[in-house]
C-alpha cells in the first residue's frame, strides 16, 4: 500500500526533476571543451585588436620595401 509521501503529486515533479538533473552529468565534458575554446577565442580577439594595427602598418611597410624598384 502506498503512503502519501510515496504517490508523485504535481506539486513533487518539479522537485524530482531538478534532482535528476542534478545528478546528470551527461555534457559536462563538452561544455568545459566550449567555455575553453570561447575563453581562448576571446583572448586571439583581444590580442588581434590590440595588436592588430600595428601589424598591419608593419607588413605593409615591409611590403613597400620588397616591392620598391632598385634606384
């Protein structure tokens, strides 16, 4: 026979289903693999902001050279 505590109430599903996905660990390897490539994503583009320009100035001035008739 069953008790009132042992029938599943509406009001209890909720709760039953945070636990199980609490437990779930089913994911959790491919989501550190996204956090860490978006973390390093996030640092190539600061990196290409802040030093971006000046490479550019840089390559195209070694261009220039390269690309210069001999006098």
């Amino acid at each position: 026979m069953e008790s009132k505590d042992d029938r599943r109430s509406p009001a209890r599903a909720p709760e039953a289903r945070r636990r199980s996905l609490l437990g779930d660990r089913r994911g959790a390897i491919p989501t550190e693999y996204v956090v860490l490539v978006g973390t390093m994503g996030l640092a190539v583009v600061f990196a290409l902001v802040t030093v971006g320009p000046r490479l550019v100035k840089d390559f195209q001035r070694a261009r220039n050279i390269t690309a210069a008739p001999i006098p």
